[in-house]
C-alpha cells in the first residue's frame, strides 16, 4: 500500500474530506491459488469502522511462464467523515488474514 498523504489537518471537528481514494496492488504468486478473498476497512485507534468493509473476491489469471501475477483494487471514497483527531487505518485482508496496514493521521491546525 502506499500513502500520497499521511495527515488531515483541520481546525474543527468532524472534518468531512471530500473525496479519496484508496489504491491498492496485490501480488499473488501461482502457488497461492487463483481465488482470494480480500478485505478493505478504514478504521480509527479503538478499532470502529469509519466507512463499511469492502468485501470482494478477486481471480487471478497467471500468465503462462509467469510465477506470479497482480491485481489493482481502487475504492472511491465521497464524504468521508472523521469524527475524532488522531490515528486512523487503511487494513487490507486476504483469506481472512491481515496482509497490511497504512496509517494516516487527523490533527489540528491552529
């Protein structure tokens, strides 16, 4: 996962950000198989989603001669509401499993 931003400023609270978006790129390697579940939630420091789960399965296709393969996930988000300051999470699961967790931040400017 990779953050263009870390850190939301804002002089008061809740802060709505209008639009972000997630994106995400995956390799598999052909041993894993070719269907996996994946999971995106965006969560807050007590653990409470900020938005619902985003719940999919992806099929991997390898090419032939080719060990491993990617797939891109996006996920628009509009209006994101971020109630509290502090430390907020985008966690990305795969087979029910944790695979990554990118954090970003919520202060307060003065």
């Amino acid at each position: 996962m990779l953050g263009a931003f870390d850190t939301i400023w804002t002089k008061k609270m809740p802060v709505i950000h209008p639009q972000c978006t997630v994106a995400l790129r995956v390799r598999f390697f052909s041993s894993e198989g070719n269907k996996h579940e994946v999971s995106v939630k965006v969560i807050d420091a007590d653990g409470n989603h900020i938005v619902p789960p985003t719940n999919g399965a992806i099929n991997i296709n390898y090419p032939e001669g080719q060990r491993s393969s990617s797939a891109n996930l996006i996920l628009n988000i509009q209006g994101l509401k971020l109630e509290n300051y502090g430390e907020y999470s985008v966690d990305l699961a795969i087979g029910g499993a944790s695979r990554a967790s990118l954090p970003f931040f919520v202060k307060t400017r003065e």
